[in-house]
C-alpha cells in the first residue's frame, strides 16, 4: 500500500487528505479541514497565502505525528487567481481574490483600447469572465497597482503553494488555462496577450504538465515538518481538472458535469474546439491531462439552492432529503428560472429574485421553500438539457453517459431530472472527485499507474455509482 498527500483548496475552505493506494482500489482519510476566508482590508478583497501555507504545514506535521510514509504531495485549487514575486524572491503582498470589484468594467475596456473581443478568444479559446487573470493583470497596471508595478514574476495559486514548499516556480498547464492568456493550440501563454498587458513570457514560471515532479520539499520546510525530501508533484492544478481526471468513464463518450456552487458541464476533447458557434455560445477551452482539452460552460448551480435555504428558518431543521422529498412530491411544476441571469449572481435577497424573475418573464411565481426548491432544480435541469444538446453538437464522437461528479451528485431528485432533460444515462458520483483526481495523477508521477484510463479503471472499482435512466420527456 501507497500513501499520498492531497491539498484541496476551494474558495470557502481547504482540506488535507490522504489518499491509500493498493493495486486496484484507492481510499481517502480527510486529515485537517480549515476554513479560505476572504480578507478585506485597505478597500481590496485579499486571499491569505501564509495562512493557506500554515494550513499545509500542519497537514504535513500531522503525517509526521501519524508516522505516515507518503510517496509525493500534490496541490489543487480555484482557477484565475495568482501571485506577484519581488525581485528577492519574496512574495509581494497577498493575492488580490477574484471576487473583489477592481476587476469591474476593465473587461470592456481591455477590448475597445487594447485587443478586440474576437481576437482574444480566437487566441485562447476562453470563455469572458470580468475576473480572468488577464484582466485582473491590466486592470492592477491601469491601477499602478505597487505589487503588479515591483513583480520580477508571477504564479498561479498551485504553483505558489508549490513555490513555498519547494523554492521551484512552475507555470502548471490546467491553472495556467483558466487564465485567458494561454494558447491552447501552441500550448503555452500566448505573448501577444502578455505583451498586450506589458509583461514577458519570462515573467511566468516553467509550462509543466500534470503528473510532472516539480520539486522536493525545501530545508526549511523540512525542519518545520520533520519530514524528509518529499516530491512536491505538479498534478492538475485547477481543482475542475483534477475532477475531470477522476471521472470514472468506461470510455471517450462521455460527458461531465461537476456539480457544486457551480456546475461545470463539459467533453474532453483531444484539441481546443475554437470556432464561430463556440464563441457565440462563450464556451471554453481549459488544459486538461494528457493533452486534451476540458471543453465547457459554467453554469450557476447549487449556489442558488444554498443562498435560498438561508432565508427559510423553517426549513433549518430539516435536512437537504427532506426539504427535496416536498418539492418534487408537488404534482406540477412551470415555473422557471434562468439559472445563468446576472440578477442570480449575489442578489441580497435570492428568493425575491428568483420571484421577480418569474414575474418579469411571465412565469408563475413559486410560492413557499417546497415550490421554489422545484422550481430551482427544474430550471437547473432544464439549462443542463440546453448545453448538453449543445455539446452533443461540437462533440466529434457519439456522448452515451452523462457523469455527474462533486457533491451534487448526491441529489438523485435533480439527477433524475437531468437524465430526463438530456434524454442520456446519468451516472452519479463519486462525491470526491478532484481529492481522487489529485492523488491518482501522484500516482501516475511515481509510476503506479500508466494513464488516465488506468486511473479511471481503479476509481471506477473503488467509489459507488448510482445510475440514472431518462423516464419521460423533460418540459
């Protein structure tokens, strides 16, 4: 038996996990959990890298107090965000985070005074998101911001983590696709963009695929560990690609849906898909492993159904099962919402929008948690139907099984529903998809398994499924 350490890191909270690999069956033991809170200070939103780093030392020291072997280390975490290096090497202030406002309007700005919309998708295949690292990074030089303006480099949130422990810069390809800088075509960032904004390639650490040793654990991080010089792996470091890694496919006609606080719906595809119809769809092309391509929409997912619970005292005490069981026994549903509207992005309050939206789009206007519950995940399948028949549409191969990985998967109401509107077999699970993602491409790194569908072939045996057939069709 093998043991690997994973790092997963989300925009909420963050766990250490250590994963056990025997020849055919891999399990996971959680080690810490700690909360990724958001800090505002100065009128900036800020992520505390140092803390992140701490957590990781006391996940580390924990290994050591267990007395646990491990193989390697491995990281993940959101996309877009990174870090400013001083010339000294040191880190230049923390990370600003994706959800400040600095970022509000640059987008437009960037594409009327800089590079034009379609030159820029053309480029990288990308869909637009005000808060993609491009433009953070001009919007941080229109700012004369002192951490961008003093930088000798910059590094994506994995590959700074990897930095502390190691003292390597690595550019990790799947973060490094989230940016709307990389080219997918010559598979590095592209430096016209980079010019565009007044940076150089060489500002950027090295491109190093997923399963790559990146390094070893510094001397000083070992004396603060007491472990030994433990590879530091470059796995998939976008937390989604790590997931996608780890769905537990038999075979290429599949699709995905990585479902949490956003829904993730996507094919991999053996090359970027960069096109008319994908730019007016805004569908994008993120690095995935072994040369492919995770193409894909973001959609707006359980985050609505978690901001309603909130404002419903009654419905507290009861758990997710419970409260679901009310909404779909109602006998009909129609009403509907469209889960991607701006107005669903942080409105104060979610259920008053989702009641004004049916309102303003003339839709019966759902009343009490049961119907509104409904009427959210109806509305999520319904969307789900749409860019599925989408990706049916750009797929190059037949999709026969539609996988939902993340901790959606354990809604079999809304999985039902998704089988129905996308008239496809759904299989759901597993729940921990990027901490599988995470420790079998550790495992790929030190030889223990060939490729992804070796990876896939031990996931499959080790995690349980729950299968979903179309039963009527979906309106």
């Amino acid at each position: 038996m093998k043991y690997f350490f994973a790092v997963d890191l989300g925009a909420t909270s963050g766990r250490t996990i250590i994963g056990r690999l025997t020849e055919d069956k891999v399990e996971l033991e959680e080690l810490t959990r700690f909360d990724n809170p958001i800090i505002e200070v100065g009128g900036f939103c800020y992520w505390d890298l140092f803390a992140l780093y701490h957590e990781i030392i006391k996940g580390l020291k924990k290994v050591k107090e267990q007395k646990i072997e491990i193989q390697s280390i491995g990281i993940d975490t959101w996309g877009v965000d990174f870090v400013c290096i001083g010339q000294d090497g040191q880190v230049l202030r923390n990370p600003l985070s994706y959800r400040d406002l600095h970022t509000v309007d640059m987008m437009e700005k960037y594409f009327a005074k800089v590079m034009p919309r379609e030159e820029v998708y053309r480029r990288t295949g990308i869909q637009f998101m005000n808060f993609n690292s491009l433009f953070q990074l001009y919007s941080m030089r229109q700012l004369h911001n002192s951490a961008f303006e003093h930088a000798a480099g910059f590094l994506f949130m994995p590959d700074a983590l990897v930095y502390l422990l190691t003292g390597k810069r690595i550019c990790e390809y799947t973060i490094a696709s989230t940016s709307e800088m990389l080219n997918p075509v010559t598979k590095d960032l592209d430096e016209d963009i980079l010019k565009s904004i007044g940076l150089s390639r060489e500002r950027f650490g090295e491109m190093t695929n997923p399963a790559t040793v990146a390094g070893t654990l510094s001397p000083e991080v070992q004396k603060l560990t007491g472990l030994g010089a433990v590879p530091v792996i470059a796995v998939a470091g976008h937390d989604t690609a790590s997931a996608v890694a780890a769905v537990p496919a038999k075979d290429r006609h599949f699709a995905y849906l990585s479902s949490g606080t956003w829904s993730l719906m996507g094919i991999e595809s053996p090359k970027a898909i960069i096109n008319d119809r994908s730019y007016e769809l805004n569908f994008t092309n993120e690095g995935g492993i072994e040369g492919t391509t995770r193409f894909l929409k973001n959609i707006c997912g359980m985050w609505i159904y978690e901001r309603c619970r909130r404002e419903w005292p009654e419905v507290r005490d009861k758990g997710h099962k419970e409260l679901q069981q009310e909404a779909m026994a109602l006998s009909e549903n129609h009403s509907f919402i469209n889960p991607d509207d701006p107005c669903f992005a942080n409105p104060d309050s979610m259920v008053d929008a989702i009641q004004t939206y049916c309102r303003e789009h003339g839709s019966p206007v759902p009343e009490g948690p049961a119907a509104i519950c409904r009427c959210i995940f109806d509305s999520l399948a319904r969307r789900y139907g749409e860019i599925f028949g989408y990706l049916k549409e750009f797929a190059s191969f037949e999709i026969n099984t539609l996988h939902i990985i993340g901790g959606g998967s354990k809604n079999d109401y809304l999985n039902q529903l998704t089988a129905n509107a996308c008239g496809v077999t759904v299989m759901a699970g597993p729940q921990e998809g990027t901490a599988l993602g995470n420790i079998m491409l550790q495992a790929k790194a030190a030889g223990d398994v060939r490729d992804v569908w070796a990876m896939r072939r031990i996931i499959a045996d080790s995690v349980e499924m729950k299968r979903f057939e179309p039963k009527n069709n979906f309106k």
